[in-house]
C-alpha cells in the first residue's frame, strides 16, 4: 500500500536535515538549498510549480513536516476566525506551533492514510489549476521526481493524478469534518500562489464546494501568507 503520510511528508518539505534550530539563518539556508536544488531538499510540491512553493516558506514553516505544516496553518487560521481576530491582523509566524494535544487538527489522533492520499490529490489538483501542466511538463516533472527514488508505486500514482481530470466532487466528500476542509483548503492554497484567475477560480470554487465561510477562508489565506513572508522572486 502506497504510504501517503510519508509522500506527503516528501511533498511538503520535511524537517531538512541540518538545518533545526532558530529561524533567522538557518531558515535562509534552507530557503537557499531549496533554491539550488529543490526535489532534494523534501520539497516535492516545488517541483510542480518550478520551485515556487519551495523557496518561499519561511523559516517557522520550513522546520515542519507536511502534515504538521498543514494541521498547524490549519488550526492556527481556525483559532483565530473563532477568537474573532481580524484577518489582516495575523503577523507572521516565525514560529508555528503544533496544534495541542487533543485537538482534531492535531496529527497524532490518528489522521488516515486515506486523507493524507486526499491532500495529496488536493495539492496536485491546485497547480494543474492553471493548465500549465501539459504532456511536456508531466515528462520533466516525472524526470525530477525519479531523481528523488519515491519508488515505482509512488511515481505512478502521481502520474496518474497529473494525467487525469480533476474529481473536485472525490475531493471534496473526503473531507468530513470542518477541520478536514480546513486542512484540505490549506493544502491546496499552501501548494499555489493565485495569482491567475484560474487559479484564484479554482481556490473560490473549491472553497465554495467545501462550504467554507468567507471569514475563515479570508483566516487561511492570511495564515498561509503570514508563513510564506521572505519570499524570494523567482
């Protein structure tokens, strides 16, 4: 059985070895191999979107792996649009803490296998949003993604999913909880920066489906921005 909680840790830039500690330089330094070599660094979400994704964690994000990156941009947004916070009012987050013990975001109660696939899917669906990906760039992505030896099931199943249509209607029943939209959202907008309408389309849309309100998506974006300050241009 393909292990999505560890391709989704691959996808989403785990822990890069080396570089734990305090934000400041050593988040830099990882922003800097990111750059330099981006499928290695754990990041396999950058090489859907020539390394976007990848560069412009800062350095509070960059020291979590994907499922708790995902769980504490998702709990910390959530937190916040309950407490009644204004959006605009989020800083940034040189440190993300893990969602507490206890709480639905939180990975350790027991997340399946079967969502994490769900995320993953989410996040593959958010960069073909633009249509750039075609039969080219599927080749190139593959080329990247065999360098990092995900493995033959692994590398299958991404291909299919780059491949194929997006099933918003799959997507979008996998997520059975508010916090599971939350996450599923935060994935989605984490992998992308909407900056084309279809993009941005897509994201609303997705929202909409989800049956996200206004103000708790206006709290993830500001979430997900707050953890993508310092970002380098491409």
């Amino acid at each position: 059985m393909l292990d999505a909680k560890k391709l989704l840790e691959q996808f989403l830039g785990s822990k890069v070895p080396g570089l734990g500690g305090s934000v400041g330089g050593k988040g830099r330094d990882a922003v800097n191999m990111a750059k330099a070599n981006p499928w290695k660094t754990g990041a396999l979400a950058s090489v859907l979107l020539g390394t976007k994704t990848g560069r412009s964690l800062a350095g509070g994000a960059l020291k979590l792996g994907g499922l708790a990156l995902i769980a504490g941009l998702g709990y910390q947004a959530y937190r916040s649009y309950k407490s009644g916070q204004a959006p605009e009012n989020i800083p940034s987050l040189p440190e993300l803490p893990a969602p507490p013990a206890g709480s639905a975001f939180n990975t350790d109660t027991g997340l399946s296998n079967d969502f994490a696939l769900t995320l993953i899917k989410a996040m593959i669906a958010a960069a073909k949003a633009d249509g750039h990906i075609d039969a080219d760039e599927r080749a190139n992505i593959m080329q990247k993604l065999h360098v990092e030896e995900l493995g033959a099931e692994a590398e299958a199943f991404i291909a299919q999913e780059l491949e194929n249509p997006t099933d918003l209607d799959a997507l979008v029943n996998a997520a059975r909880s508010e916090e599971q939209k939350v996450e599923l959202y935060t994935a989605s907008r984490l992998t992308i920066e909407p900056d084309t309408r279809a993009e941005r389309g897509y994201l609303d849309l997705l929202a909409g489906r989800l049956g996200l309100a206004d103000g708790l998506v206006d709290h993830i974006e500001a979430t997900v921005k707050a953890a993508k300050v310092g970002q380098l241009a491409e």
